[in-house]
C-alpha cells in the first residue's frame, strides 16, 4: 500500500489535516471512498457495533447512510500525539419518516506507519430536533473533488 499523507507522528497542523480529510470523505457519503483511508485489517467500535477490516466498514457505512438521510457531519481536533488523534464530531440527518436528529461524539483514532487508520473507536449520542434547529446545511457534494 502506498502512504497516505500526512503521515504520523503528527504536528498540529497535519492532525488537523487528518481531521480535515476526514471530514471531507464521509461528507461525500461513498463507503468505499472512506473505507479506503482505513487499514485491510481495522479494528472499530462504533456505539456497540464492533467492526473488523475494510470490507465490514464500507457494508456498515452503506447501510448508515441508507437509513441516516441528507448525513451532514462537523470534526474537530480535540487532541494528539504520535500516532493517535482524538476529535469531537456533531452530524445531522433525517430518518425516512422526515424526524431530524443531531447526533454528538467522540473519536479515538490510531493510525499505522503509511498515515491508515488501524483503530477507530467512537461513542456517539443521537438526540431529535426540528428541521428549523438544524445547523449544519450546505449542498451536496461539500467535496468539489466529487
């Protein structure tokens, strides 16, 4: 596999490029785009679901954003060191009935030596609003690469 920039033990600024990169590819909403950022063998925690390897991630994410609609999603560098980075995310989408829902968590993520993530651990809280409490709106895709 070739390496994928930035690349630990990350600085200030390429955490925050990491956080960034991240952002951008679960904005696009396209599973295998996103699993690819993590390693063949990744290990996740996501609420109570544990996932194993790439395959597993990019099913997860397909039927996330089959039932999440309209996902928009918010990362921010909280912390890091070495090979770690920890952020606080917010994301908003609808159900297919129209009910709104802000969801609000954390992430712990371990990267290997080629700048992959080999561990992805996040406790997320959901909470119903009204469509008029969003803040999160922009069109899609928020990535002019897509």
């Amino acid at each position: 596999m070739k390496p994928r920039p930035p690349l630990p033990p990350f600085t200030e600024e390429t955490a925050r490029q990491k956080v960034q990169a991240a952002e951008d590819a679960w904005n696009s909403r396209d599973p295998e785009r996103v699993a690819m950022a993590y390693t063949e063998d990744t290990e996740w925690r996501n609420r109570a679901e544990f996932l194993h390897g790439r395959g597993e991630v990019a099913g997860f994410l397909r039927r996330k954003w089959e039932r999440e609609l309209d996902y928009r999603l918010r990362k921010e560098l909280w912390a890091f060191t070495g090979n770690r980075i920890a952020v606080r995310f917010e994301y908003e989408y609808h159900d297919a009935s129209g009910q709104w829902y802000r969801a609000h968590g954390n992430e712990n993520w371990e990267f290997d030596e080629l700048g992959y993530m080999r561990r992805r651990f996040a406790s997320i809280n959901d909470q119903p609003i009204r469509e008029s409490d969003r803040k999160l709106r922009w069109e899609r895709p928020l990535d002019p690469a897509r």
